[in-house]
C-alpha cells in the first residue's frame, strides 16, 4: 500500500533540479556474494513500475536500484518507512479503515556535482521538500484513497547522523562532511481504505531466482 502512494509523490520530487538518482521506498538489504564479506544496502524495491508484479523479471532485468552514496552523482533520494501503518479510524466497521503512518525521506547531496560551494543549500533543498509535503491532498490510488499528508518535521542533527548506520558504509561519517550533505525529514501520512472497493487477490506461483549484483 505505501509503494502506491509514494509513487504519488514521485513526479513533484523528482522535478527538482538537484534530484539525480531517485529510488521510491527502500529497505536495508543484505548482499551475500562468494569470497566477498557481506554488506548491506539500501535497495528500491520499485523503479516506477508498482504494477509490475513478476518479481523473477524485475530480478532478472536488475530493475532493483540500489542507492548507495556515490560520488559521481549529484544526490541519493529515496524514503523509508520506520514505522508500520496504525488504524486510527474504521475499527468495527465493515465499509472503510483510515491508517497512518510516518515515512521518512532521505536526500545525500554532493554539492560539487550540484554546482554550488554554500553548505547553505542544505537548508533551501529541505524547504523544497517541506512545502511539497507540509499540508496536501495527494487524492487517491488504486488501493488507498483521501491521502494526505501533513506536519512534516525536519530531523535533527543527531538522527540525521545515524541515518546511514544500518548500511555497509565504512566509517559512514565522512558522508556528512563537506562537499556531502544529509537531509532528512519525517512526513505523516494518512488514507483511507475502502473495503468494499479491494480487488480480489489472484494468487499465482513464481520461480524462485538467484540474484547476483
């Protein structure tokens, strides 16, 4: 369910200048490979393609981005998900649930790439960020309708510090240190399912494949 709503957000995130390698929802994934000690990343599990249901497909074409800082790109965006969805309305009702949940997005800039020297940009590049989130009637998906979100907050030094602990990194502090930047905001979000309106689940069997990256 919040793959399809985060790919609302897409279009208005990607549309600005300094987005270069944009991923949607991702999730620490742990990269095993012979002789080679093991690392986890962050890994998209959707590249614009949440109707796209063969996961052996995906796999095999490697449509799965992994978004690791790197220097030769301008910035690393994507969103995570800390926290599950909470009912907070709907509960012994038979026609509807209302859910939320706080997702948080992550931005890694690479100011040289940005073009620009002032470490200021960090703080016009998060008001960006705000003022498409803060407030806003994203409409509805096929599975999730009346999403909004609302009450973005902008994460302090100190969790921004540990957004990167989770992964393989090295020593991930180098990272925040000039000429990179880390950003991140927290965003609530709400919607509505209809449950009279949910399509029947087909449930069909896949291969199972081996992925090597």
């Amino acid at each position: 369910m919040i793959n399809e709503i985060i790919e609302k957000f897409e279009p208005e995130v990607t549309e600005l200048a300094w987005v270069e390698r944009y991923g949607g929802l991702a999730k620490p994934v742990r990269i095993v490979q012979p002789n080679v000690a093991d690392r986890t990343v962050a890994v998209a599990h959707y590249i614009s393609t949440p109707s796209d249901s063969d996961q052996t497909k995906l796999l095999a074409e490697k449509r799965y981005k992994f978004l690791i800082p790197d220097k030769s790109v301008k910035s690393i965006m994507y969103f995570e998900q800390p926290q599950s969805e909470v009912l907070v309305d709907g509960v012994g009702k038979t026609n509807y649930c209302r859910y939320q949940t706080d997702i948080k997005l992550i931005a890694w800039l690479n100011l040289k790439k940005i073009g620009v020297e002032q470490t200021t940009i960090k703080g016009r590049c998060m008001q960006q960020l705000v003022s498409i989130f803060n407030q806003k009637n994203w409409g509805s998906t096929a599975s999730a309708h009346n999403i909004k979100t609302s009450n973005v907050t902008i994460d302090n030094d100190a969790a921004t510090l540990a957004l990167f602990a989770k992964y393989s990194y090295g020593d991930s502090q180098y990272l925040h240190f000039y000429p990179y930047e880390v950003l991140s905001i927290t965003i609530p979000v709400r919607y509505t399912v209809y449950l009279n309106c949910l399509d029947e689940i087909n449930i069909t069997n896949i291969d199972c494949v081996k992925y090597e990256n």
